[in-house]
C-alpha cells in the first residue's frame, strides 16, 4: 500500500526492518542503528547509577530494543525525561 501511495517514500533496510516517509516533509527520525553517541556524558553517569542500584526484579527487560524502551519510559526516569521513544530505543542500541 506504501509503494504505491505517490505522497509516500518507502525505505526498505536489511532484513525485516523499514520505514516510511511523507514526501516533502523533512526525515526526522532517530536512526537507531546509528554507532554515533549524540548523549550527554551526564545522561550515560545517571544510566549506571540507576542500573547498578536495581533490585534483581526491576532489573528484568524485555529482550528487544523496542519493548526495553518502551518499558524504560514507563518506568518515568528522569533522566529520561523528555526523550522521544525513538531516542530511548537509540540509547538502548547503543
């Protein structure tokens, strides 16, 4: 339905993964694959501190990067606060 919608761009990656993007509109997405750290060093020190205080039932994620970050910003983190759900899946890639 995508491919043939002339409004729509259509970006097939490897394996399952795609995307979709409005023609015209600029490509604001959080690419998740990217190696590049864009976070500030007191973010990562905060990360550490919350993991390494977890009880071992808080410390259970789901396995995918998606669902972890989903999780992640249920929990309502503050450093988290204000993050897209496309950053905190970056932040759980990385």
């Amino acid at each position: 339905v995508c491919a043939s919608c002339p409004w729509l761009r259509l970006d097939e990656a490897e394996g399952a993964d795609w995307s979709v993007e409005i023609v015209g509109r600029p490509a604001d997405f959080v690419d998740v694959y990217s190696p590049e750290d864009v976070y500030p060093e007191a973010l990562w020190r905060e990360v550490a501190e919350y993991f390494s205080n977890l009880s071992d039932s808080s410390m259970v994620l789901p396995g995918g990067r998606y669902s972890c970050a989903q999780v992640l910003l249920q929990r309502d983190l503050p450093f988290l606060a204000g993050c897209t759900l496309g950053q905190v899946c970056h932040i759980v890639q990385l």
